[in-house]
C-alpha cells in the first residue's frame, strides 16, 4: 500500500507539475546586456535592443509577462538549465552543439560575423596572415568557437573575455589587434564609436563556417519545455506576418535585411 500510494503521490506531483509547466503567464528571459544594438542598457538601466523588443512582442503574442533576467554570456546555457529564467532571447546562434543541451525555435534573424582588426594590420583576414596577432573573442560564443578552431591553430592568440564590451575596451587600450563579432553588432557597438574608426572588416564573411556560426539566431529554452517552444515558433511566425518583427528591425538596423538565408 504504501508503494502504491508513493507512486500514485509521483504521477499526481507529475501531473502538477506538467500543468504548471504551461501555465506561460510569466516567461523569464535571460539576456547578456552588453551586446548593443541587440541587447544593451538604456541610460537608467533598463534592457532595450531588437532581441528585447522581439522578446516583448512574443510575450504580448502568447499573453505572458516578460521579465528580463540578465546573464553573462559564458553561463547563459547553464542558467537556463539551473530554471533561473525560462528562455534565452539574446541573439544566441542555432549550432549542433548547443542542441545536444538545449531546444531551439525558428530562427528570428540570421547576419554573419567578420574579423575586425587595426587598420595598421596587413592582413587578408586569413588565419595564416593574422599569425601572431591579439584577438579578443566572447566567451562561450560562436566566435570563439571559430577563433579557436580555425585562427589559434594558424599561430594566432586568442583572448577570451566574459564580455563583448570587455574586448573592445582592451582593442581601444591597445592590448588587441582586433575581434571576431557580429558584422552589426561590431559596427554599431565598436565601428560607429569613436574608439572603431581606426579598425575595420578584414576578409569575407564567415557564414560558411556552420559548423561553428550555426544556421540563425533562436530562442533557447530547455528541452522539457516543447509547449512554450512552440507557442515561442507561432509567435514568430506571427509577428513576422503581422509587422511588429518588421518594426524592430527598422528601428535599429534602418531597413537592412536581418532575416537572412
């Protein structure tokens, strides 16, 4: 009897515990605030960027409150798992690698990354013509997947940082020669600034490198919650259709097509 009762107590706390799981009235986003104009802080504090403003319009899609949860990037996936937030909504890649851990939606936008270096720098952006240059990186990030795949067995040093900022910050003070970013994030976060007009893109763009740049920013959420991952791809689907994703792209990327292939 009293196994029977400890069972039939497990499949009720299940049974519970599933309802509560879709019951999305709040959803708690993560978001790593220093990777401007996707996530950044306005001049008071609060979260803004196009992945805020596409979280708020997903979260008035499905009818749920958003609060914003702000995480560094390196332990975004961890958190996640650890139930700190619900999803992660800050222009994290879609790779193979990330799906072993994680579920992902649709992508909602999809733009390549480059290398940016010093414009002293002689260099054909090849990972042989950078040999024994400082290159600063994210941690935890798709580019310094790269930079570690490709660049760093060349000769090149790779230096990781807990913050995109961080890099630039150390480029401005001269202790990199350059980074590899997000082509739109690294122009309006560094190469529009007064601290990036001496630096620009080297070499091609390194979408082809799926195997570490992923095939499209997309919502992360744990792999035992497939009801919000779907309420998450619906509302992409119509906030596309709708206009509202439109919007958010204009506002910050002025016309550019994020989308993608």
């Amino acid at each position: 009897m009293l196994k029977k009762s400890l069972l039939l107590g497990a499949i009720v706390l299940g049974l519970s515990s599933t309802v509560m799981a879709k019951d999305w009235k709040e959803v708690r986003v993560a978001v790593d605030l220093t990777y401007k104009p996707f996530t950044y802080k306005t001049d008071d504090g609060k979260p803004t960027g196009f992945d805020v403003d596409i979280a708020n319009a997903l979260c008035k899609e499905i009818k749920a409150k958003c609060v914003f949860v702000e995480q560094v990037w390196d332990s975004m996936i961890p958190g996640l798992q650890a139930r700190k937030y619900d999803a992660i909504i800050s222009s994290m890649s879609i790779t193979e690698e990330r799906a072993k851990v994680v579920d992902f939606t649709t992508k909602y936008y999809n733009t390549p990354s480059k290398i940016v270096v010093k414009n002293t720098v002689k260099t054909d952006g090849s990972p042989a013509s950078l040999k024994g240059k400082n290159i600063g990186v994210l941690k935890g990030s798709t580019q310094e997947a790269y930079a570690m795949g490709e660049l760093k067995p060349a000769g090149v040093n790779v230096v990781s940082y807990e913050a995109q900022d961080q890099v630039y910050l150390d480029m401005k003070a001269g202790r990199l020669d350059g980074t590899v970013a997000d082509v739109l994030e690294v122009q309006g976060g560094f190469l529009d600034t007064a601290d990036g007009k001496s630096y620009g893109f080297v070499g091609k763009p390194l979408a082809s490198f799926v195997k570490y740049f992923g095939t499209g920013a997309g919502i992360a959420v744990r792999k035992t919650d497939g009801d919000l991952k779907n309420k998450l791809n619906a509302g992409i689907k119509t906030i596309r259709a709708n206009g509202e994703w439109q919007k958010a792209s204009d506002k910050y990327f002025k016309g550019l097509d994020i989308w993608g292939d």
